[in-house]
C-alpha cells in the first residue's frame, strides 16, 4: 500500500498520507517522488480544479520520524553533507510540490499536524480542522531547526508574533485556538470532516478552470513580489482570461440566470 493514497472522483482529487500506524511521519525514503509524481499529475491533468490533503487514521501528519533521529538512520543517517542532500531531495521535495500545485488544496486536518506536518498543511491555500486536531512547530523541542521552509511558511500563514511563538516555546494549540490565530478557518467534529472539505471542494470546482489557476497563481505571487509587478501580472492574466470560451459562456449564463458550463477553453 502506497504511503501516499491518490483518489479522483472527477474534478477532485484527494490526496492522504498512509502510515496511520506511526501517525503519517513524512521525509521518508522515497516520499519526495511520491509527492512531486502526485502534484505533477494534478497539474497535469486539466479536468482537476481542486485537491484535497487529509492523513490517515487518528493524526494528519506527527511530522518526521523521532525514531529514525534518535538512531541516526534512514533519512538521518551519515554525515551532514548526506543529511543535507537527503533534505533537499526527500522533505524539502514534498514541500515544494505541495507549493507548486496549481489548483486549490484544501488541508482536512483530522488530528495532529505537528513539525513537517503543520507546515504541510500550511502549503494549503484553505485548512479545516477536525475537533480533535492539534498544531504545533515544535522543533526546537528535539534540538532541531524547522528544517523545511517552516520559518518562512509558518510567519506567511499566522503573523510574525503567533509563529514566533510557536517556535520559541514548542508549545501545541488545539483546534479552537489555531481557529482564533487564523490558522484554520473553520473547526467541524471530526466525523463530518471530510463531508465540510468535500463540500467546500465542490464549490470550488464550480469556477472556470484556467482562470482558478491563474487566480491562485496570482495569489501566491502577491505575498513576494511588488504591488507594480501584481498590476502588470493582473493585466496579463485577464487579457487572456476575456480571450477564454468560459468568459464568454459565464456573461452569457449570468445574464440569461443560469448555471455555467465550464469546459477548460
């Protein structure tokens, strides 16, 4: 069984992490390709407008394996030129697929997202909470920097102050509390988790496809880059959008108060 499970029911796809066993660690052997081949295939694939990223069983993602640190193997093991270079082509890969995605994704954060896990889960553009979940960026409680691109994604998601706090004290909050620091937007019980992320998806993948990639392209470009470059980008990017089928059939359903057909053109 793959440790990272793929499910496409029409526009939507769901992605899950699968060692509900250990809590879904990531950064082992062999996840960066399995992450870069799943996010490569959603953006390859036009009829996808949205992704969903949940964990298997009781946790969403404990972050890396304490274990394999303590031994010093797997991921871990060698010197620190092997480390690095294990870092770069395993944990930071699955980060910066996760980033690359093209469509929406929607974090459903069943349980702990602690470390790796929590900044996984802040990739998402949109993270809804089971009851039951807990985050936390507690690296320097085991002695280590947030060696995955945590001290620029976390500060990006909840504020300099709230990650500061995070990092400086290893402390966890619940669900109710990443809700208040605006880390999720809502919290549902854990039962109905994947029906709100579900309904949430659909939604979504009601939008003009090309356009909801551009959208979200613009979005992740606008927390970089200046004001003057976004202007020019969004005059580019709606250029091509007035160009598009969908364009002319959403004008024509709103004026004639109907549902669009959108078709990716």
């Amino acid at each position: 069984m793959s440790a990272l499970l793929f499910e496409k029911n029409g526009p939507i796809v769901t992605l899950t992490i699968n060692r509900p066993e250990s809590r879904n660690p990531l950064g082992e052997e062999g996840d960066g390709d399995l992450f870069a081949q799943a996010c490569l295939r959603i953006n390859s694939d036009r009829e996808v407008r949205c992704a969903i990223l949940t964990g298997a069983g009781t946790a969403f993602s404990a972050g890396g394996n304490v274990k394999a640190m303590r031994e010093r193997s797997g991921s871990f093991a060698g010197a620190g030129v092997h480390i690095r270079e294990r870092y770069r082509t395993g944990i930071h890969r699955i980060v910066r697929s996760v980033w690359g995605l093209e469509v929406p994704l929607i974090a459903a954060v069943n349980g702990p997202a602690i470390g790796l896990g929590n900044d996984v889960a802040c990739l998402a553009d949109m993270r809804i909470a089971a009851d039951t979940a807990i985050f936390g960026a507690t690296f320097l409680k085991i002695g280590l920097v947030p060696g995955d691109g945590g001290s620029w994604i976390l500060p990006r998601t909840i504020g300099h102050a709230r990650a500061a706090e995070l990092f400086f004290t290893g402390d966890t909050i619940d669900a109710q509390t990443a809700l208040s620091w605006g880390l999720v937007s809502r919290v549902v019980p854990a039962a109905s988790l994947m029906d709100e992320a579900r309904a949430l998806a659909a939604k979504i993948v009601r939008q003009p496809p090309d356009v909801l990639r551009m959208t979200k392209r613009m979005m992740r470009e606008g927390q970089n880059v200046s004001f003057d470059i976004i202007m020019e980008m969004s005059a580019a990017y709606q250029a091509l959008a007035h160009l598009t089928e969908d364009h002319k059939e959403a004008v024509e359903a709103f004026f004639e108060k109907r549902p669009a057909n959108y078709k990716g053109q």
